[in-house]
C-alpha cells in the first residue's frame, strides 16, 4: 500500500506532540487523523478504514488503558498492525507491547525518521500475532535514559525470539538481571530456566542439556561464558550446533565483559561459540553513562530496602547522580540498602549519603583496587590462555610498572634500578623483552 493512500491514526495523551506528530506524518503523504481518546480510537479502528495506529500506551480514561485498546485491537483487528509510545516505565512498556503483539514500540521523545521507516515496514508486511498469556509483574530494569533505549528495544525483540543473545557489560550493570528478564517476558512461557556458571561440572552439561530434559521454550544463561574452560567450550559449541537444527528449541544467553580495545587472542572453538552466539548482542552502558537513571534507580532500591518507608532527598538524588560508581548499578544498590539499615529516617539527607559514599571510598583500599584490575585483567585474558597464563599475567604488570617507575626516575636507569631493587643489567633486559625504549 503506498503512503499517499495509506490512513493512519495517531493516538497520543500530549496534545502538542500529538499535533507535531500527524503534521509530519501528512507531509510524508498520508491520511491522518488524531485523538487523545481511546474510545475514539477504538470506534475508528472498528471502521476497518485504517492501515496502521500509533498509540501511545500511557493513555487511559475511567474504563481502560492503553494495553487494553492494544490488547482489544490485535486481536480482533489484526488486519491494523500497532506501533506503539510509551514515556512512562519504558521497558516494561516495550515488553508488553510486544506481547501484546504490536510491531514496534518507541521511547518518548521518539526520532521521527526512525518511527517513520518503522511504519512504512509495518504497513507492508503483516502485524505479529499477539501471545494469548500475560504478565504484569514489575519490571525489574528500570532504563528512561538515552543510553539505556536501544537496550529496550533490543530486550523487547530478544523477548520475542528464540535466538541466541549475547550480553555484554562492565561488572555490575545488570546482565545477568537482562538474561533473567528476557527469559521472563519470554513468548513461550512453560519452559525452565537453566543458570550455568564455569564452575559447572562437564559431566553436569551433558545432564543438565539434554534435549529430553528441557523442554521447548527454556533459557539457558551461561554465565561469565569467557570463564570456561577449553572442554566446556567445545562441548557447549557441539550442543548449540544441535540446538540450531532444532530450530533453537530452548534459547542461550550468554554474559561477558564489556568489549575492550585491547581482546584477547582466543582459541578457535571459543571464536566460534562467541559467534553462534552473537545472533543478537545487547551493550549494557555503564551507570556513568546513564545518569538520568540514578535517581530512579535509587529510589527503587530505597522502596525496597525499606519497605516503601523512605525517601532520598532532593540534594541527596543530586550527590548521587554525581558520582562517578565504578561499581556500575550493584555499586549504587549495596549503598542504598546499608544506608537504609543505618539511619531509620523518613529522608534520607544528602549528608548522610555523603557520609557513606566516603566510608564505601575509604573501604575501597588500594590493594582491593589492584585486585580489581587484575580480576579484569583475567576475565579477558582466560579464554584465549594455553597454559601461559601466569607469564601472561606478570608480563602485564612488569611494562607499565617499569615505564612509571623509569618516568618517575627521568629515565635514569641506575636511579630506576635502584627503586625497583633490582641490577641494572636486568633492568635492561627487561627493558628489551617487554620492547620498552630505552631513549624515552
């Protein structure tokens, strides 16, 4: 159906964006007509004259919401696919707009050119068929943030699919909470949910995955994936292959450590397993990159810890968002709770949190934090060790330790030698394997 004959409905709760809205849509050719009200909606939906609806789900009035009109339209008007708004709890709305069987769903504010590319497409192929189970409980993930939208989306499509995902992210930032929500907003809802870690036994795999066992719609989450080892990996690489053939009866997915310029050379059979299951990939951003979220989220964690009995003070929601959390989300919540055990206010001050980010500051020594660098440092260097490992290790810590300590010593070799306790002819040779100039 081409634009220019194409009639679309614009159902949108503000009025200005509402407006903006139809008159973009008309200047690419089509019909429009636009409303805030649902039974408007409904009743010209009914009329069988309309090619598509843009609803926003946040609409209401005394009899329904916007999922009831989505949910009623889908089901006995398939023939006008749904594009669905939503500005309210955006994950939670993209995943039930799927379920619920439109064919999209964007954040407010939206980018026109992409909502409009959107709705060309839906137009021209039909609108998916609506699964016949809901599930309404709280959304676990809370993402309003610019950062955090492609994220949703790429949740909500995960969701409705049964193809392998792959899950990166800085520790902390919520993949393992992604994988757990993919497999809950899941079409198909009578399958069981797998958790397998490296420290699964081989044998336990062969158990655990046996095709028998597991049946169709499960999720199996394989946890820190880069921390298996060779065996498992070929092992894992043999069953998804099986897996695929099956039409990829029980869905895999899989979290790892955020892409780094500086990966790993790693052994073919875990190339090959990072590419089965990269299918579809989903980048958590960091907390820092998502700062419009850090009042929400804390404020969640604050309900939670203390029973809907405190609240966070405007200053102390500004201290928050301030804050670089090199601990990403869990970083944020392991505050929220110990501050919620230790004052028993109905606001939390700015002062008091204050006072606790610099006793968390205080705890974080820096033997912690070289422990940090070095658990990251191994989490990409495993997948690709032969049995080298501990040179590996060693030879990352000898280039920059040598390179400050000859900066601090104005290249002075004698002088650096001397620091580091150490002669000066292994000084250089050191200097020499590790390919450190000697000139700078």
């Amino acid at each position: 159906m081409s634009a220019v004959k194409a009639k679309i409905i614009v159902a949108n709760a503000d009025k200005t964006g509402r407006a903006n809205l139809a008159r973009d849509l008309a200047a690419l050719g089509y019909q429009v007509r636009a409303t805030d009200d649902l039974s408007t909606v409904l009743d010209w939906v009914a009329q069988g004259a309309f090619s598509l609806l843009v609803l926003d789900v946040d609409l209401f009035d005394a009899k329904r919401n916007g999922f009831d009109v989505l949910q009623h339209i889908t089901r006995n008007h398939p023939d006008c696919p749904v594009i669905t708004l939503g500005g309210e709890n955006t994950i939670l709305s993209s995943l039930l707009s799927a379920r619920f069987g439109a064919v999209d769903f964007f954040a407010k504010p939206f980018n026109f050119p992409l909502l409009a590319a959107a709705i060309s497409s839906a137009i021209s192929k039909p609108a998916p068929t609506p699964s016949k189970t809901t599930n309404l409980a709280s959304m676990p993930l809370v993402g309003h943030s610019a950062a955090m939208q492609p994220v949703v989306r790429l949740i909500s499509k995960a969701a409705q699919s049964n193809l392998p995902v792959l899950v990166r992210g800085e520790a902390g930032t919520g993949k393992f909470l992604v994988a757990q929500t993919i497999h809950k907003f899941a079409l198909q809802t009578d399958g069981i949910l797998l958790v397998l870690q490296a420290s699964t036994a081989l044998a336990e795999f062969t158990q655990l995955l046996d095709e028998a066992a597991l049946p169709t719609g499960s999720t199996v989450i394989l946890r820190h994936l880069q921390r298996f080892d060779a065996a498992a990996q070929s092992w894992l690489l043999d069953w998804l292959d099986r897996n695929e053939m099956n039409n990829h009866a029980v869905q895999v997915i899989a979290t790892l450590p955020a892409f780094t310029s500086k990966e790993p050379q790693t052994s073919a059979p875990y190339q090959a397993l990072l590419d089965r299951l990269a299918v579809l990939q989903i980048n958590m951003p960091a907390l820092r990159e998502r700062r419009e979220d850090i009042a929400e989220l804390a404020s969640q964690f604050l309900q939670q810890a203390s029973n809907c009995q405190t609240s966070l003070a405007s200053k102390g929601q500004t201290l928050l968002c301030n804050h670089f959390w090199p601990g990403n989300v869990r970083q944020l919540k392991n505050l929220i709770n110990h501050v919620a055990l230790l004052y028993n206010t109905p606001v939390l001050s700015a002062e008091q949190l204050s006072s606790a980010l610099k006793k968390m500051q205080n705890t974080a020594t820096s033997n912690s934090n070289f422990e940090r660098a070095v658990a990251t440092e191994m989490e990409n260097a495993v997948p690709g060790a032969k049995g080298d490992l501990y040179h590996k290790m060693i030879a990352q810590l000898e280039a920059p330790l040598l390179r400050q300590v000859l900066r601090q010593s104005n290249q002075n070799q004698v002088k650096a030698a001397k620091i580091l306790g150490i002669n000066r002819n292994t000084l250089r040779k050191k200097m020499l394997e590790l390919g450190l100039d000697e000139k700078k």
